[in-house]
C-alpha cells in the first residue's frame, strides 16, 4: 500500500489534537518518514464516551496500522437494540448477532477509552507529544506554515492538520466558512456513562420515544450509557461551559416522561462527567487551504447519529496518507485527491444520518413516531 512507504523528503508535520483522527494521522505521518508534532489542549487523552464501531473499510485500516488484533482481543459482545413502550413492552429491534461473522459484513464494538490506548500506544515516544498547548494564530505560504502557539512562540511546519474536533480551533483559525460550516440537524442530546445501573440487561440497547422526545439505554457489563435527546426547531442559546444549566435543560424537556425516564433523569442529577451539545454536522466547501488541511470531525463531522464518527476519522486519516504518498512534493494535489475520494461517502453518511437517523431515532412528531413503528412491525427498519 502507498501508505506504508516511507517518503524520500521528510517534512516537519503538526496536528491539532490527540483525537482518534490525530493520533491515527499521527501514525501515518510517522510511517511516511515524517517528524511529528501533536498539540493537545487538554492536560492528557480526552476519555469517556460512547463505544465505537469497526466495520468495512476501517477493518482493513486497522490491520495495516498492525492494530487489529488488539482491537478484536478488547471487542464488546454483540448488542441487542430493543424499541420500547411506556410500559417497557418491545416494538420490534435487532438481535444481538452470534456465531462467525461474515468479514463482508463485520461489525464490531470496542470502547472508546481501549482504541485511545491502542492508537496511542503506537506513536508513543515518536512523536513530539505536548498536552496543555494550543494553536493561537497560523500563517500559511508558499514554503511553510508559521504558527504561534498559546504560549507566545512561533515554529515552521511544511503542513499543519486539524484534527481538533467538532469546534476547532484550527478550522477558525484557518477557513473563511468556519462559521457557516455547522449544520443544525434539529436537536440536542445528552449523554452519561455511569457505572451499571441495573436499568436494563447488558449487551442491550433499548429506546423508548414519544413526540420530539427520546431516550436511549446502553446496557453493558459493567456501565450503562444514558442518552436523552430532544427536537428544537433552531438552535437554544446556551453558555455550554455551565453545566448545571445544561441539567436544568434536560429535566425541563422529560420531567413527567415514562417509561424509564425517572431513573435516567436521577443520574443527571448526580456529579459527574457528560456531554451535552446539539445534533449537527461539519459540512465545509472544502477541507483544505495552503498547506493546511481538515481530519475527521473538524472537517466532516457526520454526527453521532451516524455512529461511525470513530470510523470515518481512521479512515480519513488513512486515505490523507495514501494520497500524500501518491503524491511525492506535492501537497495540493494530495490534498485533492484526499478530498475528492473521501468526500462522497462522507456526504452519504451525513445525508443519511439526517434524514433517516433522525427520524428512526428522535422522531420529531406523531406522524414520525407512528411512521417509525409501523416500519418496526413490518421488518423494514434498519440500523
């Protein structure tokens, strides 16, 4: 493969965020030849989170990386997805698979924290890794990127790469449509891990939805994910740094809900870690400029509705580095290429995470719900 051919002009690389899209770019830069630096706002890898899913081309990613193994030995046991009732009673859903999985249709699960370690573990110690800095201004030319870093100073790179996340830094640093590039897909969700609250059996997900309103049970052995999800016609104005506000929020939207509601919103109450933000994709005229360019979600996020976000960041950092290697010298091109072979599956992902995903998970009205539970009875619904 192009990829793991080391390149005869080595280049001074920088990536923004020690992500699953910039320790896998990392990765790839480094077995290209390249010297590699990672910048990381945080003080160390950002963990918790939802489980990630391997599936088709990341498999074949992954067992170049030398990865695949490791991943396969921390994979979760298959997943049961239940649809409920108020009175806990199945609509219809999905069977956790059993037996040999066909590799043509191979899915697996592994937990977010594992494939951070594993990532890590291999470019640890060669790169240049640096927690607690950030990227304060960049200036692209012809020959270099100068960038000045939050500490005040100022080194050269031949291609900087963000990797940063949903909000990034180097996205509105660098792209004139960095604030027009969010789409709102129409909601906003909450999400805890909590140890195993005993809600619902494990290796079970279970969704109980009434108009504009959901909730979602992960149930695995030892931790349960607790999402609550509701329809807003535009976006809330919210400070997203006050998180008890965020908790006022989500109680003002399922106070007086059934099913499981109660118990979910009891953990809410509680302190602890969780994520709160509004549904929405990174849709961006173009993922490149100079000799920067855009990795994973700072680039294209697809939403968690998709729940391929960890896939698609392995593979567009894989995809990067097949085309950097294809074209020797030449980033503009390689930038293309990157951006005109990934960018259909991306867009067919976030089409799809849209229009179906949202309507099968968060129906935004009666007609909705009841569209979604007939598909349910009749066997048409898909995951």
């Amino acid at each position: 493969m192009p990829s793991e051919v080391c390149v005869s002009n080595p280049m001074r690389v920088l990536i923004s965020g020690a992500s699953f899209a910039g320790l896998a770019t990392a990765f790839w830069m480094t077995r290209l030849g390249h010297k590699v630096t990672i910048v990381e706002a945080a003080a160390g890898l950002r963990r918790g989170g939802t489980p990630v899913d391997i599936t088709g081309e990341t498999i074949d990613i992954l067992r170049r990386m030398g990865m695949l193994d490791a991943v396969l030995a921390k994979a979760l046991p298959p997943r049961g997805f239940d649809f409920k009732d108020e009175n806990d009673a199945t609509l219809g859903g999905f069977t956790a698979e059993t037996g040999e999985r066909d590799p043509a249709t191979a899915r697996y699960e592994i937990h977010r924290d594992d494939l951070l370690d594993i990532l890590f573990a291999a470019i640890d110690g060669a790169i240049d890794m640096r927690f607690q800095r950030s990227i304060r201004q960049l200036s692209d030319n012809a020959s270099a990127v100068t960038v000045t870093f939050d500490d005040g100073a100022q080194e050269q790179y031949a291609l900087v790469f963000g990797c940063d996340g949903n909000r990034s830094n180097t996205r509105a640093l660098a792209f004139d449509d960095a604030e027009t590039a969010s789409y709102f897909m129409g909601g906003y969700f909450y999400l805890r891990v909590v140890p195993e609250t005993g809600l619902l059996p494990g290796d079970t997900s279970q969704l109980f939805s009434v108009p504009g309103k959901s909730a979602m049970l992960n149930g695995y052995h030892d931790r349960t994910d607790i999402c609550l999800a509701f329809r807003a016609e535009r976006p809330i104005a919210y400070d997203f740094r006050d998180k008890a506000a965020q908790r006022r929020l989500i109680r003002e939207q399922f106070e007086g809900i059934g099913w499981k509601v109660p118990a979910m919103l009891a953990h809410v109450d509680t302190e602890g870690d969780f994520y709160f933000d509004q549904a929405n994709q990174i849709r961006m005229q173009t993922w490149s400029t100079g000799r920067i360019a855009l990795v994973g979600d700072a680039g294209y996020c697809v939403s968690p509705l998709a729940g391929m976000g960890g896939s698609i960041a392995l593979i567009g950092a894989a995809r990067l580095a097949d085309a950097l290697a294809q074209h020797p010298g030449d980033h503009a091109a390689a930038f293309q290429a990157y951006e005109t072979g990934l960018r259909p599956f991306v867009e067919a992902v976030q089409e799809r995470a849209a229009t179906n995903g949202m309507s099968m998970l968060f129906p935004a009205d009666e007609a909705e719900l009841a569209e979604r539970n007939r598909r349910l009875r009749d066997g048409t619904i898909d995951l």
